[in-house]
DNA sequence: CTCACTTGGTTGCTTATGTCCACTATATAG
DNA sequence: CTATATAGTGGACATAAGCAACCAAGTGAG
C-alpha cells in the first residue's frame, strides 16, 4: 500500500542520496561533511549572513550550526567579523579558500544531481521537487512547531 | 538552477520527514528509533529472514543491522533461531510483543505518510515514487557498487 | 581430504548527525 | 531599571553510519 510505499521509499532514497553524496565528496578529495558544506553554503550564498540565518535556512539546531561554524573557521573557510548592527552576533562569510571550495562544492553537487535525474525529463524533475516542496511544509507545519524559543506563559 | 534546488530540496525533505516520524514515535510512546523499526519491519514482513536479507534491503551496513537487532532482542521484539540450512545464521521472527508493535508502527507511519501526502492526488504520489526509485537507483548504481552482495555473473 | 577463498555475522573504533539543556551577552519592551 | 526575548556558545547524550579486523561456517579446486 502506499502509505508503507512511501516510508520505505524516502528511507531508500535518503539514505542513497546521502552515500552518493559521500562518494562525489570522496573522490573530489573534499574533507568536509555534509553538513559543513551546506553550511559553507549557505554561508557563501546569504549576503548578510549570521549564525541564525543559517539555523532557520537549515532547519537545524543552534549549538550545531555553532560547531560546524567553528570547524569551518578552524580550516579557514569561513570568517566572522563583528556585525555593525547587533553585537551579539557576527558577519559570516567565506574566505578567500572558502570561495574556492565553494566551487569545488558546485560541481560535486552537480554531478551527484545529474547522476540522480539521470533518465528523468525536466518536466518530471520538476514535479518532484513541487511534491517534495509539499511534504516538506506538510511534514514540518502540522502539529507542534519544530522549534519555538522557550516560553513560559 | 535545478541540481542546486535539488540538492537543497532533499536534505529539507529529509529533515522534515525525519522530524515529523520522530514526532510521530512520541506521541505513540514507542521507545524505538526509527532505525530500529524499520528493521523490525524487515523481520515481521520477510518469511526466512535474516541478517543478511535485512542489509541486502535496506542497504546499511553489517554492523549496524547486527547491532540493531541485538537490542530488538533485548528488547523481546525479535527472536533468533537456528537456520537449518546455514549453520552461520539464524533466522529471524518477530515474538508477539514484536508483532504489536508492529501494529502501532503501522499506524504511525501510515499517519506520517497522509501527513505528508495531504493535498497531494494518488496520481501525484504515485508519480513522485516512482522518480524516488528511480533516483535511488540511480545514486547507489552509479560508480563503484556498494558491496556486490551475492555472485550473478 | 586439505587448502584457499567466500560468505554471514560479530565486535571495536571512529565519525557524523541531531537534540536538549544551561549559560553568557546583548537587545528590547514596559 | 527590570524583565524578558534573542544570538550564540558549549556540554552531554543519543542516533546513525562506516570501516576494519575477525571468527565460524560454507564452497570449490586440487
């Protein structure tokens, strides 16, 4: 039935994306997690970008955004610089070996993208992302939002 | 451009679909990770099972599986017996506590599943599995194979 | 039969990923 | 000023995934 189908399906297909990934990101010599990259990213991409960009681009937790960030400023692919505007916070952006990498990143994700829509039109690549698009917001926004700050009231 | 929204597209829709399982699994008070579930669907569903049959579907690792099923015993969800035509393995079944459970996995993934599926059609579902399987084909076939489990040639 | 090799499974170790909680410092509302 | 919210940090822990070494049992060749 399809509800099974379906589970079964994302499982299969996450965990296949994620090894394809691992293996373009081995044989590109990149020394970066997933994750990092993403962050390298995000960081490259958003202009004006702080730590809580990227937490609510990505969905994720803020201690991990933190660390990652560390690591990426520990290989000197990220810089923080005071931001003008909110002295809690700091200006992200790539460095110098960052861009590079940055580059680096497009084509591996790149490949790993034509490798997956290898046979696929563009017209189906594109229903699939929509659908995607949908089941993302469906699964996130339903009962309890993900992340609401503490509150007491 | 496209691959970049499909890169991103999938690690939202992993995330989001992880989130809303493990949310999921809370509200029923089930005590299992998502890991170990699946593998116990694995079990409750293939007649002769095994360790081997297990990781040959689902595509993880040896140890892991191992492992996993370790605590499904522990647990009294899974039982092992001796496999009369392999003295190395054991076949696998789920005890009646198991196949409870597997009622309430049941439910909840199909829960999860018409969670993410609301406002989509069947055809659209039906469309958007059948390009997932065909992606996960095509990310795990591509380069080197993952383990060439069994001879064919 | 023995020998080499394969296969199913187990274990140890390491890394990656994700979440919760507590805490600091700054910002902002009342 | 006081109270509270927000940005970021770090600790601790759980889950997930992978790799390598290993043992025991099967298999094929001689």
């Amino acid at each position: 039935m399809a509800s099974s189908s379906l589970n079964e399906a994302l499982h299969r297909l996450m965990h296949a994306y994620k090894w394809r990934l691992r293996a373009n990101i081995r044989r590109h010599q990149i020394a970066l997690p997933i994750t990092h990259i993403r962050v390298l990213k995000g960081v490259g991409r958003l202009p004006d970008c702080t730590a809580r960009v990227i937490v609510q681009r990505m969905g994720q937790d803020k201690s991990r955004v933190t660390r990652v960030l560390n690591d990426l400023v520990q290989e000197g692919l990220v810089e923080r610089s005071d931001n003008p505007e909110d002295r809690r916070s700091q200006l992200l952006a790539p460095t110098d070996a960052g861009v590079e990498m940055l580059e680096k990143v497009s084509v591996l994700e790149g490949e790993a993208a034509a490798c997956l829509t290898e046979g696929l039109d563009a017209d189906e690549l594109d229903t699939f992302l929509r659908i995607a698009a949908t089941m993302t917001t469906n699964a996130m926004g339903h009962t309890t939002e993900p992340h609401r700050s503490h509150k007491h009231g």
